[in-house]
C-alpha cells in the first residue's frame, strides 16, 4: 500500500439520499413509486394528444416527479452498491432498484410514444406554446426518436428483459472484475491497485504490475470473451429492431451530433496520430530508455513523485476554481463540507472515478480512488468540475439538466486544465516543470488519441461481430493491436501481451461509443481555455452560463454561443495544434534540462 495521505478516512454521507438500506423512507418510496406511476397512467393516458399547452406542462411536471424519484433510488443503490461490490445485500439492493426502474419506465412509456405519435403539425403547437418554452428543447430532441420508437408492448418487452440481459451482463462484468485479484509480488491485489502500479517511477514495478494484470486478464479471459460478445451481439439485435443503420447511430443521436461532425472529429484526430509518435520519442529519450514498451507510457519524469495530502488536493482545487469565478469555487467547496465525495480506497470499491447527479431535487456525489499522486488531484479536479456542472443545471429540471455526452466532459476537462495551470504557475525549476508539462501532456494523449484509437477499435468490434459472428479471444486481441499500432507506430513497442489488454476497459460494455465524447470534451476545452488565455473579457461568466444551460440547449447551439463551429473539420484541428503546441514546450524545456542522469 501506498504511504498514508488523509484520504482513507473520505466517505461519503448519503443520507441526502437515504439513511441506509433500510431506511423507512427508502421503503416507502420503492414501494410506493408504482403506484405514483399507476395514478399518472390513469389520468393522462390517452390523452396526450388533445391536451392544451397548460394541460401538456402540467403532465410534464407530474412526469418529471416520477423521473426524479426514480432516479433517487436507482442511484442510491448504485452509489452504496459501488462502494462495496462484494456485498450481496447492497447487489440485491441494486439488482431490486434495476427491476423497479425498468417496471417504472413500462408504466411511462405510453407518454412519450403518444407524444412522439402527434403529427408534425400538432406537435408544433406545444413545441412554439410559451407554456411550454422551459421544454422547448426537450420537446425538439426526443422527436428526434420518432423513427426508430417501437409499438408499447414492444417496449414493454424489451424493457422488461433488459434488466436480466444486457443490464446483468454489465453488472457480472463489473463484479468479475471487482472480485478479481492479481498477484502482485505475491500479494493479491484488486485490480486498480494494481493498475496504480502502472504509473510507479521505476520500471520494474511497472513491468511487474503489467505482467499481473496480463495474467489475471488471460485467466478471465473465457467470461470476458463471451460477455464482450454477448453485449455485442444484443447490440446489434436493438439497433436492428430499432432501425439505426449502424452501431454508432444511436449513441451520435444521444449525443446530439451528427455522424459528419464526429467522423471530422475521427479524421482530425487520426490524421494527427504522428504528433503522439513524436512526443513518445521524446519521452524515451527523457527517461532514459532505449526503447518505449507499452508498460512505459504512464511512467512520471520525476523520480520520487511526492504524495499530495487529501487537504493538498482540496486547497489546490477549491484555489483554482474560485481563481476562475467565485462561484466555481463555491460550489466545488459544498462537496467537502457536506461530504459529498468517497475517495478511499477499499477492496471491494469498484474502480475508476465519476460524478453522479443522483437527483435534481437532491445533488451530485463524486466517486473517486483517491492514492495521493498529482493525477489523483487532476482526478479530483476532472470529477467536481462535472460536480459543479451538475449542480448547477440541477434548475433545469430532470428532463435537461444532463447533458448529452458531447457536452457532458466540458466542465472537468476544464477544471483540469485550470488545476495545471496553477500549478505551472507555482514551479520554477525547469526539471519539475518539464515533468508536470509532460503529466499534462500524457492525459491529453490518453484523451484525446488514445479514446479515438479505442473508438477505431469499437468500429471494428461491432463491425466484426455483425459481419461475421462471434468474435475469439484472438480476434479481439488482433483487433486491439491493429488500432493500438496506428496509433503508436514504431514509438512504443506493444508486447503480446498487450494483446489482451482490451479486456478490462469498462466504456465499451457501460456506454458503447462513449469514448470519442472524451476527445471531443477535451479538444473543445484546449480551444476555450486559449479563448480565455488570449481573451478573458467575460469569458468566466459566459462560461458559468453555459455551465447553468446544462442540456437545455444542443450541443451546437451551445457551443455557437462560445463562438465555437464544432461542424468544421478545422477547428478539431486547431485544437489538436494546441497540444502539438504543448509537445512543442516539452522539447525546448527538454533541451533546457539534463533528465535520467
Ligand atoms: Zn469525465
């Protein structure tokens, strides 16, 4: 275990939630939620075709109560759930919030199909009604699922049998890999303990620590295979149901973006592949290393990187948002005076790091695993600023407080990129600069080119599994290096072993086609926060406006207002400049710097 740094003692008080699983009130609402929803079926089925603009607001209002307490419960056992999976009763718990939640959307969904079933015409009149202005842009997006909606009974159906198939393909996965140990040293450790490992300074802790996880992934590898294939594989039975021409249709209509501007975003992205060569080769050099293996990537430039104390990582990040607008900073504040954030780490916690916005009547939590490293404090950082982001768009209610995915990562790439700022500001031996500088730019690497090289590997998976059937472990593997190598080239020598290395990534089963939102949310943010480097006029407040728009608006219309063309081919490109840019500094700070000696 890493050295002591204050954050073993972070969890966090659900109790804005419920008191515990068997909290009298948690009961209640699970038990009386069908009955709500019964009541709401009873008076506007069937009617949701003559209502006046009034009437529609009103139902909507009733819509969004369901909506919300729905989401209360679901996600107080998702939370209680991910801080401890190998506890049956809280999977229970989980597994019971799942069934009720898909119960809840059989007994709604009659009202958005009858609403999606109003002519254009009609549907208009609600859409322009100024009753109805706070839905406007709800109303506008959810016709877009005009074509691809089912008959009720249909969606009934799949529904119901979503929740002991693919929603339970996902969880087995989640708890296979929670319940993994790893041999490291002997020792067995959960899976991101040992990843943590992968960032360790010295080489043979890395190596080791890949080896482990090679060989924990290969020994999983027969349920991993066949729950990869089996998500596929249902995947691919929904969109045909549904009418979406290819794998990636629905989540760009989820997202609010068309297929054009995400395949310039693939395009910019890929075309620029040969920046992370060049910046790999730099990196070899400043290690010290003959040559770069996968196991390298992640490894810091400072030698004994220092261990950020739990009340290091809150002064630095509370500093740096309120330094951007106070009330940044504000809102990031109320997460560590409430205690709204878990970040020890524990066996059984589930790994990674996310913000959840629970409920719009209550507030979001943030997830995290926290070790005391620089990247845990830009973790931190990452993870309230999609906390704040959430707070604040909590007045658009629960139909568009989200935002889609597109827009989702702009507050924490953001919040991220004001945490390094701030601490380039601090440091003035070139050395330490050097190292953070190149911190920053391995996680703009890993967002932005390694998440496009992970979307090329997606393509080909749902590609292949549609095209020629069940995929093999190897298949999977080759696939994973095919992408890994274009993007890598000669710069980085991928092991065999590296082959497996696709296996344990959780995005493609949770959220498929989710990643190349991280590249575009980053290079989105490099463009913003040059705008506010270069012109910081009013930039913080327009910025906190768009923050409040929360998804009220679309991704375009939003992005228009920050004078940002996301249509345009050139500004992914310029954005990709900006960490050539980066790359640029590394090299004349390198040249500065006697490094590995
Ligand atoms: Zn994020």
């Amino acid at each position: 275990m890493s050295k002591a740094h204050g954050a073993e003692s972070i969890h966090w008080d659900l109790s804005d939630l419920y008191e515990g699983p068997n909290d009298p009130s948690l009961i209640r609402d699970m038990d009386g939620i069908i009955a709500r929803a019964d009541s709401f079926a009873s008076q506007w089925k069937g009617r949701i075709a003559s209502l006046s603009p009034a009437e529609f607001r009103e139902a909507l209002q009733a819509y969004e109560g369901l909506m919300d307490l729905g989401s209360k419960i679901g996600s107080y056992a998702y939370l209680n759930w991910s801080t401890n999976t190998e506890d049956a009763a809280l999977g229970k718990l989980l597994q019971q919030s799942s069934e009720l939640g898909s119960e809840l959307n059989q007994k709604l969904v009659f009202f958005d199909l009858e609403w999606l079933a109003l002519e254009e015409t009609e549907a208009r009149k609600h859409i322009d009604a100024p009753e109805l202005a706070f839905y406007r842009h709800y109303l506008i997006s959810s016709r877009k699922y005009k074509p691809h909606m089912l008959s009720e009974a249909e969606e009934k159906i799949l529904s119901a049998k979503s929740v002991t198939g693919a929603r339970s393909w996902v969880r087995f996965f989640d708890e296979t890999l929670g319940a993994a140990r790893f041999t490291f040293e002997g020792e067995p450790l959960t899976e991101q303990q040992v990843l943590s490992k992968m960032h360790a300074p010295e080489r043979e802790t890395r190596q080791k620590a890949a080896a482990s996880l090679t060989a924990g992934f290969r020994e999983l590898s027969r349920p991993l295979t066949f729950i990869f294939n089996t998500l596929l594989a249902d995947k691919s039975t929904n969109d045909k149901l549904r009418g979406y021409p290819s794998w990636v249709t629905s989540r760009n209509l989820s997202n609010e973006i068309k297929d054009e501007t995400v395949d310039a975003l693939v395009e910019a992205v890929t075309e620029a592949y040969p920046l992370v060569q060049r910046y790999y080769r730099l990196k070899t050099k400043l290690l010290g290393l003959d040559e770069m293996r996968d196991y390298d990537r992640y490894a810091p430039l400072a030698q004994n990187e220092t261990v950020v104390s739990w009340q290091e990582a809150r002064k630095m990040v509370l500093d740096a948002y309120s330094g951007f607008h106070p009330k940044m900073g504000e809102v990031a504040g109320y997460f560590f005076e409430h205690n709204w954030i878990d970040a020890a780490i524990r066996p059984g916690k589930r790994g990674g790091a996310y913000s959840a916005s629970t409920a719009a009547s209550v507030h979001p939590y943030v997830f995290m695993n926290y070790d005391g490293r620089v990247r845990d404090v830009q973790t931190l950082a990452h993870e309230l600023g999609h906390g704040v982001h959430q707070y604040l768009s909590r007045e658009r209610g629960p139909l568009q407080a989200g935002t889609p995915l597109t827009t989702a990562e702009t507050a924490s790439v953001f919040g991220e990129m004001l945490v390094f700022r701030d601490l380039m500001g601090t440091l003035t031996d070139p050395k330490e600069r050097l190292a953070l500088l190149c911190s920053k730019i391995d996680d703009s690497i890993a967002t932005v080119f390694r998440q496009i090289s992970m979307n090329r590997f997606e393509n080909a998976i749902h590609t292949a599994r549609r095209e020629k059937g069940e995929l093999t472990t190897q298949q999977f593997s080759e696939l994973w290096m095919e992408t890994q190598t274009a993007l890598y080239g000669d710069s980085v020598k991928l092991s065999d072993d590296y082959g497996i290395w696709w296996s344990y990534i959780p995005h493609f089963l949770h959220s498929p086609g989710y990643v190349y939102a991280y590249a575009f949310g980053e290079l989105l943010v490099l463009s913003l926060y040059e705008q506010y480097r270069t012109q910081p006029q009013g930039f913080a407040d327009r910025y906190l406006e768009l923050l409040h728009a929360g998804g009220s608006e679309s991704p375009e219309a939003l992005t228009a207002r920050m004078g940002v063309d996301i249509n345009d081919k050139a500004f992914w490109q310029a954005g990709v400049a900006l960490i050539g840019k980066l790359i640029d500094e590394a090299e004349s700070l390198a040249a500065e710097v006697q490094f590995g000696a």
